[in-house]
C-alpha cells in the first residue's frame, strides 16, 4: 500500500523567512502527491499536486513543493512566511485500493509563523 | 463556485446516540467521500461512492456506520449506536470524477463529540 510520512510534528519560522515542511513517500509505481492545508475549525484546502513532469510543482498562495525521486521526498516551500501561513498541513498519496483512487494522508505538520 | 457543503458543524451526543450527517458535494461532481479524522490524525477514508454506487467501504465500520448518495448529488452518513471512539471531524469531499489525477475538494467538515 502507499504511503506518506510527515516527520516533524511542527515547525516554527519566522515571518518573512523561507518554510520547508518535510513529506516522504512510499510507493510502488508512479507517485501522485499532494499537499492540503487545515485552517482551525475548516475543512483541507488544496495547495498543489506532482503528477508527472516538473520536479517543482507551483501551488496556491505561494507554496511550491519539489518532487525527488531518489530520496523519496515531496517537501512543501515557500520563499517568504506569512503570519497567516499558520496552520496544519498534510501530504498525501494516492492509492489504488480496491482498484479506484483513493487518499492517504500523512499525519500532518502543524506550521507556526511568529511576527 | 460553491464549494461542498456539511451540516451540522458541529454535534454533541451520548454514547449509544444515533446521529446523521449530510453533504452536497460540488454540482456535477460524480464521486463523493467521506474521511474520518482523529484529533492528532490525518484523514481516513470511511466510504467512496462514484455516483450513487458504492466503490470503496473497506474502512467503513458497518455493525455501527452506514451511509447513502441517492440521486447521486447528496450523501448522508449515519452512526448508530455512537461510541467514544467516534468522537472526531467527519470531513465530504468530492472530485469531478475518478480519474488518477483528480484533486479533491473538501467540506468544512462536522465535528462530533461523543460522552
């Protein structure tokens, strides 16, 4: 089955530095990644998704991910952090299960940005 | 666009309660989810439905959980009797249709509390 593993619980960045939030992978085949976001009391937000083609995948409110094959990762990034970037984020894979597409999610990273 | 739609936000029940959820998924939209998630955790596929069918309940539990899309459009989700363990946000999310690459959009979710 596929995987994702997130392995920071949270990360703590300073407005106006650059985030990375950490994402590995498991997979058998090709992988399709994708990063959510989780305001409080909201449902996910789609940021982006790697299907194929470029490693750096540009996404919503300036989130960019680079896609590497060779250590298995698929880290979220965004050059300069916002105040409001704070909140939980979540990678997934999608799975093949019973043979139709399916989610599985990481088990998030909590971001927080300071003033 | 208007996004998928929950109700209620938010529920409070006894142990032993039944209680029901609902969603409109995005109009047009052929597949419908329902995930689970645990204060803690990432999203759990509990059921998939491809227009009024059902393709995925593997994570379902059926003694206690079911679930319906008539018409295929809108879907409940139903728990009886409820458990302490069921206590977490039941997030919708729907895709146009189930392709590999489909992105999922999510509702804002229903938060149940059991005691």
């Amino acid at each position: 089955a596929q995987s994702v593993a997130q392995p920071e619980d949270q990360v703590n960045v300073a407005e106006g530095n650059p985030l990375t939030v950490k994402c590995t992978y498991s997979v058998s085949g090709n992988p399709y990644l994708f990063w959510y976001v989780q305001y409080p009391n909201r449902g996910l937000q789609f940021l982006l998704k790697y299907i194929t083609g470029d490693n750096l995948v540009k996404g919503s409110y300036g989130f960019e991910a680079e896609f590497n094959k060779s250590q298995t990762s698929f880290h979220l990034k965004k050059p300069s952090a916002l105040v409001s970037d704070s909140a939980l984020y979540f990678c997934a894979v999608r799975d093949w299960g019973t043979g139709f597409q399916k989610l599985v999610f990481g088990t998030g990273t909590r971001l927080l940005v300071s003033p | 666009e208007a996004g998928v739609a929950q109700s209620p936000r938010y529920k409070i029940i006894e142990k032993r309660q039944s209680v029901a959820f609902w969603c409109n998924p995005i109009s047009g939209h052929a597949t419908l989810y329902w995930y689970q998630q645990i204060l803690g955790q990432g999203p759990k596929l509990l059921i998939q439905f491809q227009n009024n069918g059902v393709v995925d309940d593997s994570q379902l539990p059926k003694d206690r959980f079911s679930a319906e899309r008539l018409k295929g459009v809108d879907s409940t989700l139903k728990i009886q009797p409820a458990k302490l363990e069921d206590s977490a946000v039941y997030l919708c999310a729907s895709s146009p249709v189930t392709g590999g690459t489909d992105t999922q959009y999510f509702g804002p979710g229903t938060r149940l509390t059991v005691l």
